[in-house]
C-alpha cells in the first residue's frame, strides 16, 4: 500500500521525498572496465561483452538493410498509423523549435548573428529488456533528423536468439537512423564513444539506460564526447485539489510505477480526502496489472502527502524538481506560471503522463534526478551547436576600434589592442591618402 | 619563427594541426585531492589552499560591499565608458538571444509549449594571474542576469597582499553578480560544486581558467553539477586568400599567440606570397610585444600552411573546428556558409578576433580543443533550462487517446494504457449520462 503523509514535518518530508540513489562505487568499476575493454579491444570486446551479458555472440554488428525492410513489413497497419501519428506530432513540435537566423546590429558596422548546425555525428542508444522502447527511437531520431545530423547511428542490444525488435527497427527507419548497431549497455556507449572497426565515434551520445548505461555516458564525457543529460530513475509528481479525479489520479501515479522498481511517484494535495480515494484507487487499479511485482517495489519509494495549501505543494515540487509533473488542479495555468523546476508539466485532470510519453509532441526525454534544476528536457537544439558570426566593417572598427584598444590595454592584452590598432592605423593612412589626392 | 608548411601531405598536416595536450594523470591526481578537501572540510580547506596557492590566507571569504563600492570609484571614467559600450552590445546581443513562447496545437484538444527558466543559482569562475578578465566576467554575468538566474555568485582568487583586480569588481557589480568570493583554482570549483559554509552550492558552474580548473569542472559534472562546457586552451585560424592583408593576418595571430603558451594559431591560405609576408610581418610585430616570451612559445605549436585551394582551407577548418575562425577573403559571406564546426566566426580583413574578444556583442566564451564539434559557446539560454508544457482536453484525449493506448499496449506498458483507457471511459460514461437526460 502506498505511503500516505499528513501534513509532515520538514524532516519528514525530505526523507519521504529522498530518491533512490542510482550509482555506487562497484557500478563505476564495472563501468570503467568496459570502457577500458571496448576502447582497447574494439569489435572483439564488444561481441565477448554482448555474449556475457545479452547471451548471444554476433558475428556482424551491423544490422542488415533486408532485415529492418523485413521487420517493417511484419508491423501491423493499425499500429503503424499509431506510430505515424506520434511521428507526426512530435515532428510538429519539435519543427517549432528550429530558429531562424537573427542578425543583430550592436553597432554601426558591426553585424552579429548565430547559426545553429546540426552535430555531424549522433548516437542514440536504446535499452532492449523487456519493453521495447519505439517511443523513444521516435523521441531522438525526430529531432535528430529535423536539426539535421548528418550520420545518426542507433545502438541496441540483441534479444538472446540475435534478434531486434521489429518495432525498434521498423521506428528506426521511418525517424531516418543512418545505421544500427546490435551493442547495449555500457559497452555500447563505450563503442560510440570511441570507436570500433565497425561502429564509427560520434560526437554526442543520447538516450536511456540501466545504471551501467547512465554511467558510461557519464564518463565518457571526461573524454570529450557530449552527452544529452545525466539521469537517474523515472519519475512523476501530481499535484491534486480536491477536483482532481482520484481515478485518473491514481492511473498515473501507476503508470510511473511499473517504470522499474526504482520509480518515485508522489502526490501532493491539500485535501485529505483525496489521500484516502487515491490511496484506494492505487490498490483497486494495481491489483489486476500486468507488471504489479514491479508496481508494488517502486509504490514503496512512493507516497500522498498532505500538505496545507496548493501554493505549499508548488514550493515543494520545485524543490524536488520532478521529471514529470501533473497539475490535477482547478486553475491549473495558474498553477503552472509558480513553476520553475520540472522536466514536462501536464495542465489539468485530462492530461495524463501517458499521452505526453508518445504522442502529444513535447520530447519524453527529461531530466531525471532533481536535474531539471540545471538541465533541459531535449529538444531539436540539443541535436545542433551554434556558431557565432560577426562582420566589422571599415566604419564598425572606426566605430568600436579605439574602445577595444582601451579594453584590451586594461587586460594587459596589447597584442589584442594591437590588432585593432594596425587596422585603424590602415584606415587612417588610406583616408589620408584620399585626401591628398582629392 | 612560426613554422611554415607547403601543401603538407595528409600526416604532416594532422601533425601540424595537433593542439597542446591538457590533461595528465597527475593533473587528476591533484584536482581529485582538492575536490575532496573542499568537500569535507569547507571553509577551512579553501582557506589552506588559498594560502598554498595564492600566497594569501583570507579571514572572510566574501568580498564586502564596501570594498566593491570602493573599487568602482578607482575606475577611470574613460575606461568606464569602454567598459559600458562592451555591455550595451553584449546585453543588445544575448537579449536578442531571448525566446518567445511559441504555443503549438498538435492536434484538435493538444497544446504543447516550452518555457526558458533562469537556473536558480549559477557560479562564475574568473581565474586571477597576470591579467584581470573582467571582460570574462561581462561576458557571462550579462547572459546569467537576462536569463533571470536569481543568485549569480562569482569566484576569483586574490593577489598576494589579498586585492582583487578593481575592474573585475567594478565590472561584476556593473553586470548584477550577487555575491563575489575569494577563491581561486580547484578549490573554488569544489566549493561551488559542493558548498561550504560560506560558499552556497551552485546548479551550474561556468568560466575559464588552467588545466586544474577546467578538469576540477569536468569532475564535479560526476557529482550532478552542469558545467559550462569542457575546455582547453585558446586558439585561432585563420582563412587568408592573397585580398588578405598579411599585416592584419600577423597581428590576429600574434593576438591570438599572446593569450598562452599553449595556444594555437594557425593561418590556412591558398596563396604562397601570403606565407611569406605573413611570417615576416609576425616577425616584426612581435618583436616590441609585451607578452613576447609568452608568444614565442606560442608560435611553436602554430603554422602557416599552404594549400590548393580556399575550399580545402574550408575542409581542414571543419575538421579542426577551431573555437576561432577568422575569414580574410574576397568573398567571405560565401566562405561562412560552409562552415559547420567553429565556435565564432569573424567576416572579412576588418573583424579581428579582438573586438570580438571584448566588445562586438557574442560570447568570448568559446568550444576550445575541437569541442565546436559537439559544444556551442555560452549563450542566453546556457543559463536556463527549458520547460516543457502540454494541455490535453476531453476533446484531446478522445483524438489521441487511442493511438496511445495502442502505442503503450505495443510497448508493454499497460499502465501507462491504463491511465487514458480511464479517462476514455470517464468520458464515455459521461456523454451516456448527458445522453440519457436529454
């Protein structure tokens, strides 16, 4: 049964609202061994490592074009305008974030602007295990494709008989993945990191995965290579009036818990009685479900808290900092402007995680872990780098030449004030020039 | 004398090309020590190794108001004016950088939109030595204080007798720094990263500084910490066709060569005579340069190099991905639009990298060692996080609730199909009830 809190006392709270803690120091041996392995050895320790952990040794990494056209015809057409549906919509908002280039005249003759530019070479990672993530294939190959990465390669591991799911391949195709990789866990990462004989390095890893996985990008980036964001357990947080519908209330905090055993889900409410009716909606609901061993670990790391006023709740979430956060409130708008910490925020008793996780638009790639302090949610921009342009004109250095000079002098950097100095300098004896002339 | 190549084959080039390297194991071993000792010791820690380190045992670690009031009355007004025409610009430039809310209907009941938010506590790290980077400190306390960071603390370490530069204090209050501290090196990383009793922890740490600083950066991201990004030292190509003026060519590189000893500055060129005059001319302006020790040891690792072409100067440019790429040619505007790794871009003979350094208004924070690969330079938003919002009505629900229900149903996660079915169901309910009554 899930934890129920009335009105707790500071401490009380911070521990009810404490996360499981992801990594640990035998994690990071693990971790560090592989890339060791992957980074010395290639290919070779990439298929010891696959038969070690995925149970199947691969002959070629590579996935093969005739089975990912084979994989494609064996999706049903019912699901597959499900897929395009998805596809489409999060194409819609993720188009919405391309910019357009903005000049900026700062001064007379001094022209500015940024462009953003795809990454040349991506990497997605995508878990296998029981369910076969295609949502989140869709999540990064969009963006990837929309910010216009030219190389996107997708890593995945083989089920125990060599075989990919038909799903993961099929999304992988329709989202314009170049080239897929049959590798998982830390030592996929380790591949795209560093490279293999058959898997190239790319520039910037992104994706989910177990602690291992999570780890790997971690580390990796002390070698240079970006990674989308760090990342601990899924989570949500419902803030609830006495409106909400406890129904739907307690559906979602179930559809966060059958996550993994890890998974936080946390409501909080100023209204008692909604404790007691999601308190019991989460046992009715649970009971028939198909991961319910899995639902009741993470309902243990979960609770309802009662808190005095709605304002309370707000103060609190963004404290936590939730991946995901529901607001089963009146006025949720209202609500929704006090907020300035969380991954995705759903407005209003309709709203549900779920819809958000495949369809609504909005990336599902959020920061885990009280990241959505420091970190964004993707977007098409964390597929791209901007570069920085700027024209100064003969009449811009004129213009803000002589205060460089200045600047650069006070930094104690003549050879900067220099630079500007040979240029006026240039300038001067031109328009002498033209003057004797004239 | 800088070093000279004519149409190098492919392994002299990458030779020639080869940065500085910046890290070592013992650099590692060291940061690690410090990072621990700040975290468990605190004040006491930063306190020792500021004696170590910076010759000076500060009482109080925060720098008194009375102290910065004092430093601004030192400033010279002419190099106040310089110093606010570098802000304007760099404000009118990083303002621009602002987004709008772009609300997105993605279909009939779906609206999805994304919200920047300030990141509650950022530290800025402005490294001390011989020349005082209060451009530095514009340069992100600028960005931070638009983008709505509610606490900008800021960390540098003091001189021998215990002074901090006026400029950088002059500046820091100018550009809306909340808090300055006396701290410098690894140690203050540590304590943004991790707190001390004086010092209260930061969500993201930016700023340059030496090879313990930025790998003591790279190291607090393993504890949650965003930095930034990556760094390592500074360094410029430049593209010169033979309309290039071999005078300003030498002074960029000089300029360039003057920032550290281990920076790069290398001239890329299609034009042999452009070789010769540029070394000459590098030569000549060095010789009366203060910094010219410094220069020297610069110019060892940098290289004029000849090749066929502007568009092979292109390529190489896009491999190396220099953080600065300076466009001296006749057709520079063409040049810039096949550039696609580089930090900042500067147009034609008249910008020099210096008055981009100081005062044209983009970031001098720049992606160094070939990070322009995966990294940008700072931007507004590098000081915020996006939210991502989504509303779903009944309408909403009933458009794309299905397809979610198939799509978490192929994925395995009934749940999460759960969490529409009953709200379907609700509304189903509801439209019988409506329909029975009329």
């Amino acid at each position: 049964m899930i934890r129920t809190l009335y009105r707790p006392g500071q401490a009380e709270l911070v521990d009810a609202l404490r996360r499981p803690s992801a990594t640990d120091r035998e994690t990071d041996t693990a971790v560090r061994e592989i890339l060791d392995g992957v980074r010395d050895k290639g290919d070779s320790a990439l298929r010891y490592y696959s038969e070690k952990f995925d149970g199947y040794l691969p002959l070629s990494l590579k996935v093969e074009e005739s089975v990912i056209a084979e994989a494609a015809g064996s999706v049903p057409e019912e699901l597959k305008e499900a897929i395009n549906a998805a596809y489409k919509n999060i194409q819609t908002f993720h188009s919405a974030q391309l910019q357009k280039t903005n000049v900026v005249r700062t001064a007379e003759g001094v022209k500015c602007w940024s462009r953003n530019v795809g990454i040349e070479r991506v990497g997605l990672y995508i878990p296998g295990g029981t369910a076969p993530l295609f949502s989140t294939v869709l999540m990064l190959a969009v963006p990837a494709q929309l910010a216009g990465c030219r190389e996107i390669i997708m890593c995945t591991p083989p089920g125990k008989t060599g075989e990919i799911n038909p799903l993961i391949l099929y999304t992988a195709s329709l989202a314009g993945v170049t080239t897929i990789y049959m590798a998982g866990g830390a030592q996929a990462i380790a591949a795209m990191a560093y490279g293999t004989e058959s898997i190239p390095p790319v520039y910037k890893i992104f994706g989910p995965g177990n602690r291992y996985v999570t780890r790997a990008k971690e580390l990796v980036q002390l070698d240079g290579v970006a990674i989308d964001m760090p990342a601990g357990p899924s989570e949500v947080m419902i803030i609830a009036d006495e409106t909400a519908n406890p129904v739907f209330v307690a559906a979602d905090l179930l559809s966060q818990a059958e996550h993994g055993a890890d998974s936080q889900a946390i409501m909080l409410t100023d209204s008692k009685v909604m404790i007691e009716l999601v308190q019991k909606e989460t046992e009715l609901q649970s009971a028939g479900m198909e991961r319910n061993s899995i639902i009741r670990q993470s309902l243990e790391k979960s609770a309802l808290i009662l808190l005095d006023t709605i304002d309370d709740c707000l103060s609190v979430s963004n404290r936590y900092a939730p991946e995901h956060l529901i607001l089963a409130t009146a006025d949720p708008y209202l609500h929704a402007a006090a907020v300035i910490n969380a991954g995705s925020v759903f407005l209003g008793k309709y709203s549900s995680e779920s819809t958000g996780d495949y369809i609504t638009g909005p990336n599902h790639t959020l920061p885990t872990g009280g990241y959505a302090r420091n970190y964004s949610g993707l977007s098409t921009s964390s597929f791209m780098k901007k570069i920085f342009f700027q024209e100064v004109t003969k009449q811009g250095v004129m213009n803000i030449g002589p205060a460089t000079e200045m600047l650069a002098t006070a930094e104690m950097l003549t050879g900067h004030s220099n630079a500007v100095s040979v240029r006026l300098k240039y300038i001067t004896n031109e328009q002498n020039r033209s003057a004797r002339k004239a």
